[in-house]
C-alpha cells in the first residue's frame, strides 16, 4: 500500500504506475488493498537499554495492546487513538522509544527468498524515492540475510 501526497494526481498516478510496471507490479484500484492493513501505534525500545518486565509492565499499565519482543528489541502496540498517551506516559515513567509511529500493520504475511525478494526491495526502494510518496506499507516477510545482500 502506498500513501501518496500530491498537486496532481494524474502525473502522481502515472509516475507510480510506471515505477510498479518496471518493477514486475501493477497499480489496482485505490483500496484494493487496504483490508490487509489495519493502522496502529508501535514504539520499539532497544531490549539493551530498557527492563523488558518493568517496561511492559509500564506499558500495561499505560493501555499498549500488545508487548512484542523480538531478538533486540521490544515493541509496544497500540490502538492509533491511545498512541500519543501510551507514548508520552511510557517517557514520563523514563523509558524513550528508539522509533515511534502510528504505521500500517499487515494482517498477514508473505515469505520472500532469492530473486523474488531482491526483485521486491528494489521495487520498495524505487517507490520510496519518488518525491510524492509518504510511505510505503507491505506484507512480505524477508529473512534478514537476504536484505543484507541488497544493501
């Protein structure tokens, strides 16, 4: 999914459906896509800097919906609306996220390897180059390793 802010939709759209055609992708139709997605508040704090128990604890307490943690890092998810509370209540209790947005989150995802993989992150790299694009949002689900090899 990719959110797009323009002065002119047209050049905007043509340009998009260019780099996605060149990329192997097509264009649908605006919200094709979008039931995949659902939009929430996520704030990942280093696991080496925090106390994982005393920050979900925290983040219980403060209303996160989800406490995810992950090799490095621990992630505290939210419902959009509750984002900036959770945010500035975990900061007020001392723990500073090392990233904090309200983002798009996928329902489901779709393992990548090899060329495929290559293939979509150069693809996610040409959109989000392009001056009218925000963001991009995916569901595809590539081992580290074979991001390493793009870099």
């Amino acid at each position: 999914m990719i959110e797009v802010l323009t002065d002119n939709r047209n050049r905007s759209a043509g340009e998009i459906r260019s780099i996605l055609e060149k990329g192997g992708g097509n264009m649908g139709a605006s919200g094709s896509v979008s039931y995949i997605f659902k939009r929430k508040g996520s704030m990942v704090f280093e696991k080496a800097a925090v106390n994982e128990e005393e920050l979900t604890m925290a983040a219980i307490d403060c209303g996160a919906e989800d406490i995810l943690t992950e090799e490095s890092n621990i992630e505290v998810v939210t419902a959009p609306e509750n984002f900036i509370k959770v945010r500035d209540d975990l900061k007020a209790k001392g723990f500073s996220p090392s990233s904090a947005e309200v983002t798009m989150v996928p329902s489901t995802t779709v393992k990548l390897t090899g060329e495929t993989a290559q293939k979509v992150l150069k693809l996610v790299s040409n959109l989000e180059e392009h001056d009218d694009v925000l963001s991009v949002h995916a569901n595809f689900d590539i081992p580290d390793e074979e991001i390493a090899k793009f870099q």
